[in-house]
C-alpha cells in the first residue's frame, strides 16, 4: 500500500506542540496588545503559557465533556464550541494570575472582589473569543476529514477487498466520518486526547471520536479492547509477550499494542483458539 501521510493525521500531541509553538512564536512577533506590559525575550515564555495553558484546559475539557451521553449525541462543531467555551472560562482565572506575574495586571486584583470580578469579565470577554476561535480552527481539519489521506502503510497486511466482507460492520457512527478509501478493515484503534486514531488494512486516519463509543459501535466479536486507549481486530493479532513489566499484542503487521494486565489472559485464550473470557474492566 502505498499511501500519503497527511499533515493532519500527526500524532495529536505531536499535532499540538507545533500549534503551540506556531502561536507561541506569532504572538511574541507580532507583539499584540495582550502583551501589554511584556518585552524583550520575556514575549517567550509569556506567550507560550497563554498559548499551552489553554489549549491543555481546552484538550482535557473536551474529554471531560465526552463522559456525558448527552454531549456526544451533539453535532461535532457544537461539540467542540462547547467544550471551546467551558476552557475558555475555565483559563480565565489562570490568565488573571499569569498578568499579575508578569506585571500585566492590578496589585489588588486578588485582594478587592470589585476589581478582582471586573478584571475576570474583561479576561472572559477579551480572550473567550479568541480562544473559541484558534479551538474551532484546530479542530476544524479532523472535522472536516482534511486530514483523511492514507498514510505509508507498508507494514499493514494487503488483505482488504474492494467491498466491505460481511464480518465488518456497516458504515454507521464513526465509520461516517471516515474515508472509503481506507476500507473497512480494521486493524486497530487508538485514543490520542480527544481523537481517536482508526488504523485498517489500507491506511489510518485521525478523527474526532470517542474511543469509549467507537467500540460500543463495533460487533463484538470482531475485536476487544486491550488497553484503556487500545482496541485490537482478533484477526490481526499475532502474538502475546511481555516487554519489560508489561504485556504487549504483537499484530501480523508487526505493530505492538499494550495489553492490561486484566486483559492479558483473555488475549492469550484467543491466541490459542479458545473463547476469550469475559471482558474485564480495563
């Protein structure tokens, strides 16, 4: 297979350190109004803060949110408008502290409520927006499917068929937003912050799901979940073997995927030929 690796199917984390970074180095040219007192190479660390710190509170609100059934029944924008605008209010106080340390703000802003709840509504109102906005960007392109292109898949097993097999499951919940071109032929799947990371026989893609729903979505007896970010197709599984002090699956593609220690022996059984047991709590 050969394949392209999009921009966008990054790693996640990988993916949000060059967009921190990015904005980190826009900002402390640009040198904007927020900066207000800063100067000098203090633009650096100043900026880089109100940049990683956001988008931390931002990331990990959104997997927050993504426990309640109601929020991930939302259509995929208002999700992550939602989930923009809970981190946004969220970094506000944090904000207010770091202009404090770097002289940005009033002495008193902590001790007078007054001014402490007037400099809070100005945070909010003032970086909200903005923060919304770079959120929505971000996400934009795994909304989008911009990031849907195969990647170098060499180490993947060409056995995907031109039409889905009857064992696979019919496009529905995430397979909507996935690309045809990768097939339906799912090797594994990985939980990367809010994304999850769909890797079949043809190639992967990053895209904005939950992995918790993803394999509710999925008959069960086509895979199992190894590891709280791991789910693994039987099919592709090769081998069972210890890597230090844990467990690891060794897929026919030569990829390695963690295994629990709960759920080790259930892998092993299927190695095996035998029923697995019953799934335990990961």
């Amino acid at each position: 297979m050969n394949g392209q690796r999009h921009f966008w199917a990054l790693d996640a984390r990988l993916y949000f350190l060059v967009i921190i970074l990015s904005l980190t180095l826009i900002f402390a040219s640009l040198n904007p109004e927020g900066s207000g007192q800063v100067a000098g190479w203090l633009l650096i660390p100043f900026w880089f803060l109100h940049t990683a710190l956001p988008i931390a509170l931002l990331v990990g609100m959104h997997i927050w949110l993504s426990h309640f059934s109601t929020f991930e029944r939302l259509n995929l924008w208002i999700k992550i408008a939602l989930s923009g605008l809970a981190g946004a209010i969220l970094f506000s106080p944090f904000a207010l502290f770091l202009d404090l340390i770097f002289g940005n703000g009033p002495a008193e802003v902590f001790t007078d409520p007054e001014t402490l709840m007037s400099e809070w509504l100005s945070e909010i109102l003032g970086a909200g927006p903005p923060i919304m906005l770079v959120w929505l960007a971000i996400n934009a392109p795994h909304i989008l499917q911009l990031n849907f292109s195969d990647r170098d898949s060499s180490q993947l097993t060409e056995t995907a068929k031109n039409e889905p097999s009857s064992d696979q499951p019919v496009p529905s919940g995430f397979w909507k937003v996935m690309p045809k071109s990768l097939g339906q032929e799912l090797v594994y799947i990985q939980a990367e912050l809010h994304y999850i990371r769909v890797v079949t026989t043809r190639g992967e893609a990053l895209i904005l799901y939950n992995l918790r729903d993803a394999i509710e979505e999925l008959p069960p007896g086509l895979g199992m979940q190894t590891h709280r970010s791991y789910w693994v197709a039987f099919k592709h599984l090769e081998n069972l073997r210890r890597q230090g002090s844990h467990w690891v699956c060794v897929l026919k593609s030569g990829h390695t995927i963690p295994v629990s220690r709960r759920r080790a022996a259930s892998v092993k059984k299927i190695l095996e030929g035998r029923s697995p047991e019953p799934a335990l709590p990961v």
